[in-house]
C-alpha cells in the first residue's frame, strides 16, 4: 500500500528551465563565451551545478574545462539571487497535490538543486511548511541517482521505501527511484522525452499532472483498504 510521494523538483513540480538558462548565460557571458539557447539546458540541467557547468562550458567551447573552477564560483554567485527568476508551477500541479494531501498521502521534495535555492523554490510556488518533507543538496548527502536523499527522505516520515511513488522527469530520476526500490513515475511536461523514460525502466510514465491521482497502483491501494 502507497503512503506517499516523492517528487522531484525541476522539471517536476516546477518549471525553471529559464532561471537556469538565464542564470547560466549570464555566466557564460561574463567570462566571454556564447550563451546557449534555452531548449539546451534541458539537456544540462539534472545532476546538480557542478555537472551544469560543466556541460555549458563544454558545449561552448571549453573542452577541457580550463575556466571550470572559476564559473562554477561565479554561477553559484548569480544563482543566489536569481533562482526565482520566472519560475513557475507547472498547470495542473497545485491542483493535483492538493487532492494527493487531501486522500491522506505524506508529500515530499528531493532535489539536486542546492538545499536553500530548492527550499526558496518551494517557499514561493507553495508556501512554507506545505510538504512533509523538502530535502535539496547538502554536502553530506550524495546527489541522485545515488538513492541515499529518497531513503533519507522515507526514513523522516516514518514510511518504508516500497510504500513510496517517486515522481521525476529524467534519467537520473528513475534512477534514484529505482534503486531505493520505490514505485517509479516518469513525467513528460518536464526537460526529457519518452525514450529516456523509457530506458531508465519508468514504471510508468504520464503526460499531465492529473494522471497522478489514476495511476494503476491506486486502485490496489483502495482495495486493500477495503478489505
């Protein structure tokens, strides 16, 4: 029986592809490289900052990475201050959590994106003390896929991992879910495709925020509570 959610940040619940970008860009610029087109990001955003960057420089021309050390500093420097930048819920996700906390399941965040910029995030799409639980990167735990941030994540709520629905939109994602032996669910209004869903064995993948409230696994939840 599923007890609660688990749900990835960027590309997830929220739409923050152009605070990225911009922010990203803006870095570039400033050290004299070209910036890249938004839609790129969607393809450098995932496994936190450091693999961010490392990803723009490379694909703007620093292939070794000579520049890595001082961008990444100077990213983490705009991003304090711009991570708000036309950030948005995605249509249809406040709607959906609020009938998700209203059938009496716990909600949580997890998150690559640093734990104060995840926490701003989630403080000014949702309000303070909204979920049961947001957990963005800290130094003392490893960055998904590795599974320790989930099982942190259903230790605090009292929850096994198995009763758990892990809800991403990348390959990392299904990754991080998968190895924390949680129920995995894979969203396509984020940053990735089908394919990459997909091959990352998704147990099921979705196409708007309302398919959360009919997935398969709900109705053995229902069952179960009949019996």
């Amino acid at each position: 029986m599923y007890k609660a959610y688990i749900f990835d940040l960027d590309g997830t619940l929220a739409d923050t592809i152009k605070s990225i970008a911009y922010t990203a860009n803006r870095t570039l610029e400033y050290f004299g490289y070209q910036p890249h087109k938004e839609s790129d990001y969607n393809y450098f955003v995932g496994d936190g900052a450091p693999v961010l960057i490392e990803r723009a420089l490379k694909a703007a021309g620093d292939t070794d990475c000579k520049d890595y050390e001082k961008v990444l500093k100077k990213f983490r420097e705009f991003f304090r201050k711009d991570s708000l930048y036309q950030v948005k819920a995605y249509s249809g996700i406040p709607e959906a959590l609020e009938v998700i906390k209203n059938r009496g399941y716990k909600i949580a965040v997890l998150s690559n994106k640093p734990h104060d910029n995840t926490i701003d995030v989630v403080k000014f799409l949702f309000g303070n003390d909204y979920f049961d639980y947001v957990k963005g990167h800290t130094q003392d735990v490893p960055k998904k896929p590795n599974p320790q941030g989930a099982l942190l994540i259903a230790e605090e709520l009292g929850i096994k991992p198995e009763e758990c629905i892990y809800v991403g939109d990348t390959n990392t994602d299904m990754q991080t879910g998968n190895s924390a032996q949680m129920y995995t669910v894979g969203v396509l209004w984020g940053f990735r495709d089908r394919k990459e869903l997909e091959d990352n064995f998704a147990k099921c993948i979705i196409t708007e925020p309302e398919e959360l409230l009919t997935l398969q696994i709900l109705d053995k939840n229902e069952s179960e509570g009949e019996k």
